[in-house]
C-alpha cells in the first residue's frame, strides 16, 4: 500500500446513504464525520442527487485545503458466493451503488481531488456489517452510524493496517 498522505477522507458510498471520514494520518480518531442520506424512500433518482450534490459542496471545501486530502472510495463488489450480493444485483441495486460511486469519483475529479478504490476484501475481508460496527464500538468505545461505520473503519484500516 501506498503512503498515506498527512490527511485524508474514506467514503462507504450508498444509493441511499454515503458516509464519509476526515483523518489524520498519526491519529485513528477522525477529524470530522459525515452521513447524507437521501431525501425520498421511493425516489432513487433524487436521493443520487441529493448524495452527490452534497459530496459536492464537501469536496470544493476540502479542495482548499492545506495539505489537499486524497479520499479513499470503498470499491463496489459482486459478491457471487453471497445470497444477499445476488439479491442486491437481481432488484438493481448494484447499479444504483455502482452509479452513485461513478458520480461521487466524478465529483471528485472535478473538484481536483486525487482518489483511491478500496476494495472490500482488502479492508474488510468477509466481515459483515455486524462485526464492523462490533470492532469498531470495541475500539472507539461508541458506534457509529451506518455508512460513517464503514468509513471509519476504512479509515481505521489505512492507519494501522487492521480492522
């Protein structure tokens, strides 16, 4: 893996929520946290705007800054051996999460800030939601809200290189 930069932001990205985490590389306390949600629980449409019109406004605020973070994007994966995977893609939303991950890289370029995909299976491996949450409440001594759960244990991940 490469060198972390001085500062950087981790982002779970969802079709419905995207988490986003600012950290430090010497501490694995985040900076700052962010959860945007959609707006509509029928509309997915809205709620991809919503999402990538608030990474938006995030990302030309941390373009600004001194030094420039690099955000780190949790890549999304079929995951075939999984009966929830082959659910997530026969309803469609594997599109929709692939879609908004596309446009949140996009924004990203956009507003000049370098990425990184971070697979699944590298920060992760086969942990389930469940058992994130679990370390992370062991680890920081609270949760977290979905989404920003995932962020921060990414981020958790790139420091100490463990979950």
């Amino acid at each position: 893996m490469k060198q972390l930069p001085d500062l950087f932001v981790t982002c779970d990205p969802g079709s419905v929520g995207t988490g986003l985490a600012l950290f430090n590389k010497n501490s694995t306390i985040p900076i700052q946290t962010w959860i945007f949600k959609g707006v509509s629980a029928t509309n997915w449409d809205l709620n991809r705007k919503y999402i990538l019109h608030s990474c938006n406004n995030l990302f030309g605020a941390l373009k600004n800054q001194t030094p420039k973070p690099i955000l780190y994007v949790e890549e999304p994966q079929f995951m075939e051996t999984s009966i929830k995977g082959i659910t997530s893609a026969r309803q469609g939303s594997l599109m929709k999460l692939i879609a908004t991950y596309g446009g949140i890289l996009a924004i990203a370029e956009l507003n000049s800030i370098e990425t990184r995909a971070l697979p699944i299976p590298i920060w992760k491996g086969q942990l389930d939601k469940k058992k994130v949450h679990l370390r992370l409440e062991r680890h920081y001594g609270h949760s977290f809200e979905e989404h920003v759960a995932d962020a921060v244990g990414m981020g958790l991940y790139l420091i100490t290189g463990k979950l």
